[in-house]
C-alpha cells in the first residue's frame, strides 16, 4: 500500500504566470489547422493567464479562490495539479494531490463508474486491491447505488461530481483541489461535503476550494485570494477576500483578456 508522507503537506507558490499562446485567426477546421500549422503560417499571440501570483496556504487550511469566469481559477488549479507547468515562478507542493478539476473530475466517459473508481485511483496511485477495500464505502458516500455500473456518459453532472469527490476524499491526500464541484449537488450532497472537508482539515490536510457561491466560500474557509484578470487583487482573511470579490460585481466590466488589470 502506498503511505502517504507525513511531513506537512502545504501549497507554496512564488511569482506564478502562465501564459497559452492563443491563435490569432480563427481556424475553421481541424484540417486548415494542420495545413497552416504546416506552412507556418499560424500566428499565435502570448496571452496572460495568470501574472505574478504569490501566496502560501498553510496545513489544516481550507483555501478559497474566488473572482469572476476567465479571471484564471481553473487555470491557477492546474498549475498546483501540474497539470499546467508555469511559465514564470515557482510551485511548491508536499504530499499526494487530489485534483478535482473540472465537472468531468477526469473520468472516462465510455468507462463505468465502477471502472473510472479504479482508473481514478491507478492515477492517484493506489492499487486495484487497494481501491477493492475502498469500493463499497465510496459508492455509499456517492450515493450512486446500481448506477455504479452504468457508463459515465450516461451520469448527471451532479452524479460524476459526487463520485469524483467521493474517490478523491476517501484515498486521504495531502492536498485537496475542487473547483465547482459543490455547485453541482444537491443540499444533501453539500452538506456531506462540508463535513468531509472539515475532517480533512482538522486532521492537517491542505484544501484549494474554487466556488461561486459566497455562502460556502465563507463557511469553509479561514484565508484566500481573490484573482481579477490574472492577478491577485486581494489576498489574506476571507473577508476581506469577499468583501473584494463583491466589489468586482459593482465595477464596470471589461473582460477583453489580456486587458491591463484594474487596480483593486
Ligand atoms: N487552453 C487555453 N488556451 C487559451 N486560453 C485559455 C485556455 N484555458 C483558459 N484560457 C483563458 O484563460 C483565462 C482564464 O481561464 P480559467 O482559468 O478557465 O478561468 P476561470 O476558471 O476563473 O473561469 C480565460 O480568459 C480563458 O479564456
Ligand atoms: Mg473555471
């Protein structure tokens, strides 16, 4: 069985930017992607992600990031993921990752829920005899019931995000990376969440939270930031935080990216 280091798990990051290169034309088809692609003759342009982004988040801390859709969330996920490799700076993470990016949570579409259990967990690390004495409790903390046995294809987002939280929490990783995945359940769903994040912090573990919903950001978390346009515009207790973020509703928009951030 894998064990998993006990020496403090913890998210550090240093100066943070990523940039993707961004075509500048729109291509039609996969096609004239290629044959340009061939030629050369595909201009991309750099576009900013994220811009200089620094801060820690301690053990035992659940970690809100919150800021409007394009303001780079996911994006800054990624990047403690490693699914993202940054640009510029420096990404420090201790310990076994769970990443739950995106509502897919990373299964395979045509697999049944019970083969994406084993694949989540072979990613994780975890083999299939370790994933066998974790599987009825999974299923039960999803609440999927037969439907374990369906393809995914065939699951609401709801039901992948219950099933993605339930493998990603029950395998204990260091660090824990959710984006959205609450927004998708039901009260019932969301209250088992909360109880499971809370376990998971006080026994020492480091959770990334992205959410929408203020309520929950609040309710879970002590510390985070807030991203305009790439940067950090306001960082620290989670008030503050959302009180920031609140603002950013009230100013006028303009969402063109690459635009020069507001100053906060
Ligand atoms: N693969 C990509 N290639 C180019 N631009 C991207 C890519 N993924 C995201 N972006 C852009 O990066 C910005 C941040 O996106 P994202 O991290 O998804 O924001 P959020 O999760 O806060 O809504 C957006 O402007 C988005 O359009
Ligand atoms: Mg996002």
């Amino acid at each position: 069985m894998m064990t998993i280091s006990p020496s403090r798990p913890g998210v550090s990051l240093t100066n943070v930017s990523l940039k993707y290169s961004v075509p500048h034309e729109k291509v039609r088809s996969i096609k004239e992607y290629a044959i340009r692609r061939l030629k050369r003759s595909l201009a991309f342009s750099d576009f900013w992600a994220l811009r200089d982004i620094s801060f820690e988040v301690h053990t035992g801390e659940v970690f809100g990031i919150v800021g409007r859709n394009g303001a780079g969330k996911t994006t800054l996920l990624k990047v403690v993921g490693r699914v993202l490799r940054p640009s510029e700076g420096r990404v420090l993470v201790r310990g076994l990752v769970a990443p739950l990016l995106g509502l897919g949570a990373g299964f395979n579409d045509e697999l049944t829920g019970r083969e994406n259990v084993f694949l989540s967990g072979a990613t994780l690390g975890f083999s299939y005899r370790d994933m066998q004495t974790r599987f009825d409790r999974i299923v039960e903390f999803a609440g999927l019931g037969d439907f374990i046995d369906a393809p995914v294809r065939t699951y609401s987002t709801g039901m992948r995000a219950r099933l993605g939280f339930s493998v990603a929490t029950d395998v204990k990783p260091d660090v824990l990376l959710m984006d959205e995945i609450m927004s998708v359940g039901d009260v019932e769903f969301k209250e088992k969440c909360k109880q499971r994040i809370e376990e998971f912090r006080s026994s020492g573990a480091t959770v990334l939270l992205v959410s929408h919903s203020l309520e929950t950001i609040a309710n879970l978390c002590s510390r985070g930031v807030l991203l305009v346009r790439g940067r950090v515009t306001a960082s620290g207790e989670i008030d503050n935080v959302l009180q920031g973020y609140q603002a950013t509703f009230t100013a006028p928009v303009g969402t063109k990216p690459g635009a020069a951030p507001r100053s906060a």
